[in-house]
C-alpha cells in the first residue's frame, strides 16, 4: 500500500495560475480553468497545499519582491473563494546562474519547508508543468509526481518522450518509466487532482 499523502506540493505558474511570462501585475492572476475547485477538494479532503515556484524575474530585476507578493496575495485571494488557504508559499527569487540551492530541480525550497511544518517526501505529492518541477519532486523522494499539460507542461512532455496522453490522466507504468519521468502525466490541475485522490484511497474527498 502507497503512504498516506497528506501535502501537495505546487507548481505555481501555469500549474494553479494560467502562464504569464514574467508575471508581475495582479490583475494579471487568474486560475486555471476548474483550478478552484480542484483544489478545494484536497483541502476537504485534509492535504496541506503549498506553493513552490521559480521567480528568477527578482533575480533577473524584472520585478521587485513588493511585485511577487502583490501577485502572491491576489492568488491567495482568489483560492479563498473557494475555501482554500495555501498553508504557505515558498519561492526561489534567484537568476539560474547564482546557483543557490533553492531553485527546483534543487530541494531548498522542500527542506525549508520540511523543518517549518514537518513534512516528510514519502506523504508528500508534487504537481507542476515543467520537467524541473518533477525533477525537483522526484529528488526529494515524492512518491506520486505529476506533470500536467497546461502552461509549459505539453511542450515538456513531448521533451521527455512521455507516451500521448489517452485521456485526462495516465500512470506511466514503473517498467516503462526513463529517467526524469512523472509518475503521471494529466491533462490539466483537475485531472491531476482526480489522479492523486485515487490513489490516496476512498474516502479522500466528497
């Protein structure tokens, strides 16, 4: 039997919130299409969510923090609607060649918030668009990673060589599975969503 999955660990741009390139203004933010909803249920359902994402626009000096949390706390207002609160929001603000440890695939980000709030890998799922979001999942030990094909996520999965999606959501079986691969490859938040309650076992949600 697989653990329990009690976090989610979430990609934000093109994953929660529809692709911006370089996203800075607030009225900017808008969920993906049933993003809401999808993850109220892991709220019902007692996940903790938390938010990972990759700001190098700090870092590259095309926005200023100020303008990352003005985009932060409209996201967060907006899951509020729908009776979600993120449990909290780490991100990475450095340029790639600064070479910190906190830019996924790096895992800075997962043990900052591991010593915050006790997460462990092996209770922890991932969801992202981008081969570094399941690189990063797949180096912290997550046994459930998830690559949807909204934002970047189609155009990474045809990168990898993953296998066309049949239909909302497949498991990419173990035997089959090359380096860098997902557990699963779904179509968007809530067929990945829909994914992940499965394989936590009834009762997960309503």
């Amino acid at each position: 039997m697989p653990a329990a999955i009690r976090n989610v660990l979430l990609d934000r741009d093109g994953t929660v919130i529809e692709e911006r390139h370089y996203l800075c203004d607030p009225e900017g933010v808008a969920l993906v299409p049933g993003g809401g909803k999808a993850l109220a249920r892991l709220a019902r359902a007692g996940m903790r969510l938390f938010a990972v994402t990759n700001q190098s626009g700090i870092g590259r000096g095309y926005y200023d923090p100020a303008q990352y949390e003005a985009v932060r706390n409209r996201l967060d207002a907006l899951l509020a609607q729908y009776g979600v609160r993120l449990t909290e929001t780490a991100h990475c603000p450095h340029a790639p060649a600064e070479g910190c440890a906190c830019r996924k695939p790096a895992t800075g980000m997962f043990t900052a918030l591991a010593a915050r709030h006790g997460l462990l890998a092996a209770e922890t799922a991932v969801i992202g668009d981008a081969a570094s979001d399941i690189a990063f999942g797949l180096a912290l030990g997550s046994p459930l990673t998830i690559l949807v094909t909204t934002g970047h996520g189609a155009r990474h999965a045809r990168e990898l060589g993953l296998p066309q999606l049949p239909n909302d959501a497949a498991s990419l079986a173990l035997s089959a599975r090359r380096p860098g691969w997902p557990h699963v490859l779904a179509r968007d938040l809530p067929a990945a969503v829909d994914h992940l309650l499965a394989y936590a076992g009834p009762g997960s949600a309503p």
